[in-house]
C-alpha cells in the first residue's frame, strides 16, 4: 500500500447524485437511442424499461456494497474483498478498459457537437481541460456537474414536450429487428446509458457519511434518469417514428424539423433557437459525462495500483488536492491516444459488454453480504448477474470478441506479472 494522502471525504449528498446523473444523460440521450431504435423498433420503451430494471439490480448491489467499502475503486475492490483477487481484477480491468473507450466516445461525441469539421481537434481539447477541472478536486468536479445538469436537463425537457405536442400520427409500426433477441441487443445497448451511477461507487472514498449518502445518491441518480429516458423513447418515437429514429444522426434535433414540416424527413441543417439549444445541450452533456467517466476511470486505476494489479506509481496522490493525479494524467493520455488513432463512435457495444461484466461481478460479490436491505434482497443479486451476463453476450458479435480479446490481454499480464513476483 501506498504511503501517499488519503482523498478527502468532499462530496454529499447531493452532489454525488448529480454526478450519478451527470454522468448517464451524457451518454444515453445523445449516443444510444439510434442504435437501440434500430434494433427494437417501436419496442423501444421495452428496452429502455429492461435496461432500467437491470440497472436497478446493479445499483442495488452497488449501493449495498458501496455502503460497507466506502473507498475508491468500485467493483474491483468489492469482487477483491468478497471473491478474491482474480474476481476484481477482471471487475477493474473491465471498468477501466472499457470506460477509456467510452471518454473517447465522449469527447468526440463534443467535437462534433460543438466543432463541426473539427471534431477530434476539439475532443482532445475536452480532455485536457475536463482532465484539468478533476485534478483541481472532487468539490471542482461536483460543482462543474452541477452547472452542466442544470442547463442539459431543461433542454431535453423542453424536447419532450415539444415532441409529445406535435405527433407525426400516421407512422408504420416498425417490429424490433429480430424480435425479443432485438429488444434484449437495444437494451444491452442502452444499458450503457445507465452505466453512470457507477461514478459515485468509484468515488466513494470522497463521499461524505457513505453509509447513508451513496445509497441514497445511486437510487435516486438511477430513478430520476429511468424516468427521463423512459420519457423521451416514447416522445421520439411520437415525433419521428421508430424507423426515422434510427436513420437519424441526431434525433433531439431533428425532433424540431418534424414539428416544423412533418412531410419532410429530418436534416441535418438549419439554424433555428430550439436547435441551437439541443446542440449546446448535448455538448455540454458531453462535457459532464466525460467529466465524471474520467473521475471514476482514474479511481479504479487508482485502487488496481494500490494493489499492485497495474503499476504502483498510479498510486501517487496529490496532496494538495486529494486526487489520484497519476492515473487521472495517464487516462487522458490513452483517451487522447485513441481519439487520434481510431474511430471511437463505433465503441459502444464494446463498452457496454465491459461494464456489464463488471456488473455481474459486483452482483455476485452483493450475493455473499450476510446483512440485507429492503432495496437489496439477496434474489436482486442473482437477477442482476444472469441479466447482465444474457445482455452482454446479446450484444453485436464483434463487440464480444473485442472485449474478451481485451480480457486475455490483461489475464495474461497478471499472469505474467504474477510469474515474476513468484520467482522473485
């Protein structure tokens, strides 16, 4: 263990539930629903509802699991604790593996958004600084949050609405592509969008009374946003139809070319306040989900070190500011890396099948906890790993043989690094 200064206990309540949320409406709102409209349908609201109820599984066993091991690290420090070293590490190195993938995504998701043309250029401009505002401290990190909620909420709000307002009523129905098998790949997709109450678990070293703090900030992170994705599937559907919500690069935009004329297809052009709303909305959505993906990346990072399953010198915390400032640099670094080398939008089932593997993991490890609560029933625990398993192998193809290639890598790195210690 490493002899550096412990991270401050800087967060409440109610900051670590804007991080929860921050964290989510980032991804799912502007990411996911395209992809998972093409494969549900006008089952979509299913999906989202499935993908929600297994969340709920995994946050119950999260905030259960938080609650007693309040320190920085998640999953992996709850599979080191409950099932053994192997079980966590294949918990971190999923988590950080996959989530580097997904601040990529993040940041580029910005640049197109904010510098259209200029895309990576931006991205990688986003990382520095979001990387920035983390190094400055968790209460900087919060307070940001707080701020990019405060604007994203409103707008996607004010989609909703406009959207239910104006219906485009004579839409074809559009079954889910391959039927139940369709509804469960759109929920494995969306379930990326839930992934963000996870933030508050790796940071629970710097949550203020954990016992009573996380739980109450990943519920109500998780319950809030359910209701806002379940809200917006029917209302993009109700604007645009399932079948023109998958084509679409940009459906909360294009919701405002199909109230406008709803003969017309959505386009990507035109000027108007509402859209230019959407889109400062989904740039600073963005910001706030790169923010705290980065934040949860460099405090798994952070405990996988302090254990020595990565590096010892990710360990390394700044005393001044109580933030694991090694890991943080080295996750932008990679982030950074990936932003230039490779196309980053196509990552998300490769995300989604990391964390669900996480999920499983920190739902098995729940299942051996004597002590019960009402939110946390010990069958929760075995629902949430079965679905995250069936889920995750739902997903496309490709997606699967990436990440267990990525998890052989790593089994046989420790291995490796096992080997030596061993004869050493």
């Amino acid at each position: 263990m490493t002899d550096a200064p412990e991270l401050r206990r800087a967060m409440g309540g109610f900051d670590a539930t804007t991080v929860g949320i921050g964290s989510m409406i980032g991804a799912g709102v502007f990411v996911v629903f395209a992809p998972a409209a093409a494969s549900a349908g006008n089952w979509l609201p299913l999906a989202v509802a499935v993908a929600g109820f297994i969340a709920y599984c995994n946050a119950a066993a999260t905030a259960k699991l938080a609650a007693v091991y309040p320190s920085s690290g998640g999953t992996y420090v709850y599979g080191r604790r409950r099932l053994g070293p192997w079980a966590g590490f294949l918990a971190g190195w999923s988590f950080v593996t996959g989530k580097l993938a997904s601040c990529a995504a993040m940041a580029l998701t910005f640049g197109l958004y904010a510098a259209p043309g200029f895309g990576t250029a931006a991205a990688v401009a986003a990382v520095v600084a979001m990387t920035c505002v983390n190094l400055l401290g968790v209460t900087r990190t919060a307070l940001m949050t707080r701020g990019i909620v405060s604007v994203v909420v409103p707008v996607i709000a004010f989609v909703i609405v406009v959207a239910f307002a104006s219906p485009t009523g004579n839409e074809p129905w559009v079954p889910a592509d391959g039927g139940p098998a369709g509804v469960l790949q759109a929920a494995a997709l969306m379930f990326f969008a839930f992934a963000g109450y996870a933030r508050i678990a790796t940071m629970g070293e710097e949550v203020r009374n954990p016992r009573k703090n996380i739980p109450a900030a990943i519920l109500g992170a998780l319950g809030f946003t359910l209701l806002l994705y379940l809200l917006l599937a029917f209302a993009l559907l109700s604007a645009l139809g399932a079948g023109a919500l998958a084509d679409s690069p940009a459906p909360l935009r294009d919701v405002f070319d199909a109230v406008a004329d709803p003969a017309r297809p959505p386009s990507a052009d035109g000027g108007t306040i509402p859209r230019a709303a959407v889109t400062l909305a989904a740039a600073l959505a963005s910001l706030g989900a790169l923010l705290a993906l980065i934040a949860g990346v460099g405090r798994t990072t952070l405990a996988m070190a302090r254990e020595g399953d990565l590096p010892r010198a990710l360990s390394r915390i700044s005393a001044r500011h109580g933030v694991p400032w090694a890991a943080d640099v080295l996750s932008a670094v990679v982030v950074v890396v990936l932003l230039l080398v490779t196309d980053v939008l196509t990552v998300v089932g490769f995300s989604s099948f990391g964390v669900l593997l996480y999920y499983a993991i920190a739902n098995a490890a729940a299942f051996t906890l004597p002590e019960r609560q009402w939110y946390a029933p010990r069958f929760l625990s075995l629902v949430g790993a079965g679905g995250c398993v069936v889920l995750a192998f739902t997903l496309p193809l490709t997606s699967v043989l990436t990440m267990l290639a990525v998890l052989a890598v790593g089994v046989l790195c420790r291995l490796a690094t096992l080997n030596v210690r061993t004869r050493g």
